[in-house]
C-alpha cells in the first residue's frame, strides 16, 4: 500500500509523491494543539460589546433558561443595556497600545509560550495555536486554518484547570461542532481537567509565595475566589464545586498551612437564582467586619488575567472589603504566561499526546 497520502515532494504543502500531476496540494502531515479560552469583545464600544455578549449569554451551557422565556429578555432588556456598563469596565482594563483586552494579549503569549516549549520537545511535528468560545479569533475559523495547515490530529485544550459544563463542556462542544465542516477531518482528543495535576499547584504556589515574600506586612488570610455556578448545577452532577474545593486544599497542602488560613469563595454572580457560596463579595466584607482587615485574593480559575479579576475583583470585590473595614488588599495575579504555569501546561498536553507524538 502506497503512503502517498504522507508522503510530499518537499517540506511544507506540495504535491504528494506519486500523485497525478492534476492532485490538489496537500500539507505535510502535523499534529495540532488548540488551547482555547472563553473569549473577549473586538472592542468595547456598544455594538462590539452587543455582538460578545449576545453569543454568550445565549449558549444554553451558560444560560439554560428555555429559550422562548430568555430571549425576549435578553434582546430587548438586557442587551439594551448591559453593552454600556460592560463596554465601560472593558475600557478601564484595556490594552490600548495593542488595540485588545488583556485576555486577548495574554492567550497570545501563553500560545507562543507554549508552542516554543513543544516545538522543543517535539520538534516541528506540532503547531500550537489558540481559539476563543465566544468572539474572534472563532474555534471553527481557527481549526479549519490548522486543517487546511496539514493538522490530521487536533488536541484540544481548553483553559479551565476546574471542569464545568458552562466553560469545558462549551468549549469542546464548539470544537465538535467545528469538525462537521471539515471534509476530511483530523483525529481528536480533549484535555481533561487538570485541577490536580502538581505541576498546576506548584505554578499557584509559586505564585502565592512570591507575592507573600515581597510583603512587609503578611496578609491574615487568603481568599480562593473561583468564578461562581448556579448551586443547582451541583446537584445535577457538575463536578466543578468539587474540583475548586480540592484545588484550594491542595494549595494550602503545598503551602504548608493551616486549612482555615485559605477560603474557597465564588464571584460572578448572575441573575436572581441561588449560586455556589460563599459569594466572594460579600465574604470578604464580613471578614473585615470580623477584624481580619488583611487578606489576599487569588483566581485558580482563571488562566488568564480578564475583566474577572482585573475589573471585579480589583474593583468590586476590594471596594467591598475596604467599607467594610479593610485596610491591606493584595490581588495575586493570574499564572498568565508565567514560566511554571507554561510548564505545567506542556506537561498536561505532553500527557494527551501520548501515542500521537513522543
């Protein structure tokens, strides 16, 4: 049997070797590695923001409301208005010298991060790129333009160290979704969470411990805030409540401390239903009324630094516990393309790619 559907006449795209001369160009043969995150608007201006927020709020993995209560609402209420106070909170974190918000800035460096760190492991045999589940650059643009560059495999990974139906599970919805439009479709895995993975904790401990040791003045307590579910997804079987508790026990495991120095608390709360608590808002308020008046506050959910951490907790959350009482707030930023953090997810993917490549 020939392997002329391999083989090419030179690097790159080419004719296949012992192919008719009429034969449609051909890439070489790659395997591709997607990280995706949630995404981010084109810019902060009302349309832009309109068109972001529409396609989020209207994924039933996000908003499972039947659709013909949710959307008359949300067309005609809060699209209206929500556009003008996301655009605005958009605006104060921007990264105006590139024209993109941090979370778009940031995915790019960790994409190039990790495709250097591949590429050193597995030579030119792999491409990383990167895709967002709502906004540009689209999952399908993105893994159409890895096919048509000789991907035959895909490994799919999506940001999210905590598993949820409404971040991991849309995400690989859209790559699914993403594959029906190829003709010859690539081979396909997913990553699974990686909550616990010990090169994970240590990128967060690591993280901890150098803004720890950079102040005079150590906090009292340190304050896990994941992005918050509605509690009913817990008890239809969503792990994510689990995996969060887990990940902070392992955290303060790593760190060598007492279990009641770390909070799991959860922010982000949406709409009128009951949500995962405690809500990170109103937690930190009541420990400074409580006299802890010195906390730091991390995001394990977040990959990279967005307008959840940048605007909400910088913002909202740390005006909360300053009325309340609060004197010291310090925010640990996001592992974003830090050097553990890049190594941790070469490891995760090195893992998956197993029997592909290495």
């Amino acid at each position: 049997m020939t392997d002329a559907t391999t083989r090419l006449d030179r690097p790159g795209q080419g004719r296949l070797a012992h192919a008719p001369a009429d034969h449609p160009a051909v890439a070489r043969p790659r395997v591709g590695v997607l990280i995706a995150n949630l995404g981010t608007p084109d810019n902060y201006d009302y349309w832009s923001m309109r068109r972001y927020l529409a396609e989020f709020l209207s994924d039933k993995r996000v908003i499972d409301i039947a659709s013909w209560k949710w959307q008359p609402l949300l067309q005609l209420i809060i699209l209206s208005k929500r556009p003008f106070t996301s655009g605005a909170n958009y605006k104060s974190i921007w990264n105006h010298d590139k024209g993109e918000s941090p979370l778009m800035t940031i995915t790019k460096d960790q994409t190039a991060a990790l495709a250097e760190r591949l590429q050193t492991q597995f030579g030119d045999a792999v491409t990383v790129d990167y895709c967002m589940r709502y906004g540009n650059p689209s999952t399908r643009s993105v893994v159409d333009r890895m096919v048509k560059a000789g991907c035959e495999k895909i490994l799919f990974f999506p940001l999210y160290p905590q598993y949820a139906g409404a971040t991991t599970a849309t995400a690989n919805d859209e790559f699914f979704r993403a594959l029906t439009t190829q003709k010859w479709q690539p081979a396909a895995r997913t990553v699974p969470a990686y909550f616990d993975n010990p090169l994970y904790i240590e990128a967060l401990a690591q993280s901890v411990e150098r803004v720890w040791n950079g102040l005079e003045t150590k906090p009292q307590k340190l304050i896990a805030s994941y992005h918050g579910m509605p509690q009913r997804y817990l008890t239809e079987g969503d792990p994510y409540h689990c995996q969060c508790q887990k990940t902070t026990r392992l955290l303060g495991e790593r760190l060598g401390w007492d279990a009641g120095m770390i909070d799991t608390s959860f922010q982000s709360v949406f709409g009128r239903e009951e949500w995962l608590r405690p809500y990170t808002v109103e937690h930190v308020a009541k420990l400074a009324e409580s006299g802890i008046t010195r906390i730091a506050v991390i995001a394990p959910a977040f990959s990279a630094d967005c307008i959840e951490t940048l605007e909400e907790i910088q913002g909202e959350i740390r005006e909360a516990f300053e009325h309340a009482g609060g004197e010291s707030f310090t925010y640990i930023p996001c592992l974003n393309d830090d050097a553990a953090h890049i190594e941790a997810l070469a490891s995760v993917a090195a893992e998956n790619l197993r029997g592909w490549l290495g």
